[in-house]
C-alpha cells in the first residue's frame, strides 16, 4: 500500500475555478513534504516545499497547507488557469533519507 | 546545459534487447536519482549516487538492471534482456546537496521507453 494517498485521482475544473488537491501520508520519520507539477510527457518541477513546523505556505496561485498531526497536506488552486492542467504529485521526505511520491492528481482545466 | 538532459526521450525495444538510458545531469550536482514512471503512477526510486558512488539501489526491480555513474557526472541506467514489464517512463533527477531527503529534485524530461 502506498504511504502516500492523493485525492482525487484526477479532476475537471472550468477555467478561473478553484480547486483544492489533497494529500493523506503514514511516512515516518517526517522531514518535509513537496508539491510538484507534471506537466504531460515532461519531468516534475517543485512548486512548493512544507516543513514539520509550517502549516501554510504560497507561491502565487497555489497554497499549500500542512496539518502534520494528522499528517495531511492539500494544494489549492485559486482562478485556474489551461496551464494549470498537469499532473500533481507529493512527495514525503523521511529524516531517514526516503523520498514516497503519491501517484498524483491530475488536473484538467477547461475553457 | 541548464537543466537535466536524458537521451533518448523515446526508445522501442524487443523483448530481449538491451538498453542503455543516459543522464546529463545540472553541472555541478552531487546527489543524481533515476525513478521509473508507470502511467498513470508516481515516480518510484530506483537508485540513488552520490558523486560516482552508488549509495542505494535498493529500488532496482531485478538484476537485469543496472546503473553507473562512473566520473560523478553523467549516469546510464542499463537493462538487460528487457521485458514487457519495463515499459515505463524512466526519469532522471539531481539535486547539488547530498543527502537524500533534503533540496529540491531537478528532474529530466524522462526516456519513454516500449517493449514490444
């Protein structure tokens, strides 16, 4: 079973919609949890980074949040954009050295 | 370059064949990764180097895969007698700190690679 759930597994939204992504994990020793893009046949790119101690954090259009008692972390979306459509993956980082990634959500805006 | 460079973005094999994936990592990075990308999954780990030193590679699925970094720089993920199970998105990443856990990935563009 992966220790990284993502939900929804994938998601159609209207263009200038918002939409919220989440992200449920059992990873332990907990170091640090990214979001990252995928956009169709390209490689990820970080978005955001969450530490143990942070709870909210932006960049631009997306805000990430981190509950790490119950170990839940979520990626909103504000007014999408069709470039936000890609792939968006977490990855749990453990002080132990071990990267988890989710199988990702993938996002579709239409116009 | 600037960012990670894998070659080929896409490879069609045999059943049988071998093949060999290249990454060019960012100059200058020490920690380079390589992941197979199933569709429609995440990325999973299969080995990690540290320099020229393969630190982990408990991710390798079988001994028909292998990998080597030998000057610290750019890496080749080989696989021998490929099956149709390998067919996946092979993705490299690296990142200019040690450690595993720690810094941002850089990722390639992947090498797609079939097996018919």
């Amino acid at each position: 079973k992966n220790q990284v759930e993502q939900s929804p597994q994938s998601l159609i939204i209207l263009e200038g919609k918002n939409c919220t992504l989440q992200c449920n994990y059992t990873v332990s020793p907990f170091s640090n949890l990214r979001w990252y893009k995928q956009d169709t046949g390209r490689g990820p790119v970080s978005l955001t980074i969450m530490t143990f101690s942070e709870n909210t954090k932006s960049n631009g259009r997306y805000t990430a949040t981190l509950d790490a008692d119950t170990k839940q972390s979520s990626l909103h979306i504000t007014a999408s954009q069709l470039s936000d459509s890609a792939s968006y993956i977490c990855v749990v980082n453990t002080n132990a050295g071990k990267s988890t990634f989710g199988d990702g959500t993938t996002l579709t805006v239409k116009p | 370059g600037a960012g990670v460079s894998q070659s080929p973005r896409y490879k069609v094999a045999k059943r049988g064949q071998d093949v060999a994936l290249r990454c060019d990592p960012i100059s200058g990075h020490v920690s380079l990764f390589w992941y197979q990308q199933a569709l429609g999954q995440g990325p999973e780990f299969l080995t990690y180097f540290q320099n020229e030193a393969q630190l982990d590679k408990s991710g390798l699925p079988s001994d028909r895969f292998f990998a080597e970094r030998p000057e610290g720089s750019v890496s080749t993920l080989k696989i021998q007698r490929t099956q149709q199970e390998d067919s996946a998105v092979y993705l490299c990443a690296s990142k200019p700190d040690r450690g595993a856990n720690t810094g941002e990935l850089f990722f390639g563009e992947g090498s797609r690679l079939t097996v018919l």
